[in-house]
C-alpha cells in the first residue's frame, strides 16, 4: 500500500498537538506545571492569609493554584501556537514540506521524498496512532510520519492503511 501527499505547516501543528495530547513527556510537564502553580499559590496563600481561619486558607489556594495554573498553561500554548504558526525561517524544513510518499508492506514502511528515503520494519516502529485528520506512525518516542487523512481517495481507504499498519506492527512487535 502507498500513498502520497504533501505536508503543509498544518500538518505540522496538528502533530505538535496529538503529541501535547499523548506523549508521556508532555503529561510530565503537565503535572510539574500543576505542582509548581500549587506550590506557588501555598506559599502565597500561607503569607497573605496569616490572619483568616483554615478554611479561608484553603479556599484561598485552591483559587490561587487555578489561577496560577490556568495562566501557566494559556501562556504556554499561545507560545507553542506562535512558535508553530509564524515560522520566521522554513529552510530547514525542505525535507519536511515536501511531497512525501509512504509505502507500507508486511516487512516495514518506506518513505521518500526529493531530499530522503527512508525503511523501518515495523520492529522499529514506536507506535501507531491516530486522530479523526491524521495518522501518526512514530519511528521515535517524538517523532512521526504524519500522514493526512484526506490525501486518501476515502475515508475507508485511510482506515485500511491504519489497519494494514498497525496489523503488520503488532504482529512484528508480538514475536
């Protein structure tokens, strides 16, 4: 099976974000940033409130941490959007927004493109994933072959490239 489409910056974005979504080091970042606002909002709660009953205390924190929390995390994302949408400099990603084609077999996948080609066996693949416009087939923890659904004729033709790919992964990585 092979498909081939061009990756745009779009394509790009939605990979930052399923990889916000899923990847364990994001998580991690997620609950360091909730135990930061929460030490943060005690410390402050504990200094400003030194005069009002446990209760008050309490509530005063639990506000403070959301708010804190809530802040850190906008911030981050308005970041991570700025970052990604007004790409000052795509030299170096001539490999990357690109037309790509991606051919997958029962031995592994392969992918070329005017500057690269590339083969994993489906050993090597990390893990395949999906969203309701893209697959994702991770050759690293943070890295991935991100594949647009609509450059599929239709939607049953995306979901026999998913099957087919995830079929072929669990029955290499199973031995």
């Amino acid at each position: 099976m092979s498909i081939t489409f061009t990756l745009t910056p779009a394509d790009l974005r939605a990979f930052t974000r399923h990889a916000r979504k899923s990847m364990p080091e994001f998580r991690r970042l997620r609950w360091f940033n909730l135990g930061f606002a929460a030490l943060i909002a005690f410390s402050t709660s504990l200094t400003a409130t030194n005069s009002f009953s446990l209760p008050v205390r309490l509530l005063t924190f639990l506000i403070l941490a959301a708010i804190i929390w809530l802040l850190m995390t906008t911030i981050s994302a308005a970041v991570n959007w700025l970052v990604s949408s007004f790409r000052p400099n795509t030299a170096g990603l001539q490999g990357i927004l690109c037309e790509h084609t991606i051919s997958i077999d029962p031995d592994g996948l392969s992918e070329s493109t005017s500057v690269n080609q590339s083969r994993s066996s489906w050993h090597g693949i990390h893990r395949i994933d999906s969203s309701p416009d893209h697959l994702f087939i991770f050759i690293q923890p943070n890295m991935a072959h991100t594949i647009p659904r609509n450059a599929f004729p239709s939607p049953d033709a995306a979901n026999q490239f998913l099957t087919a790919a995830t079929t072929w992964h669990h029955s290499a990585t199973a031995k």
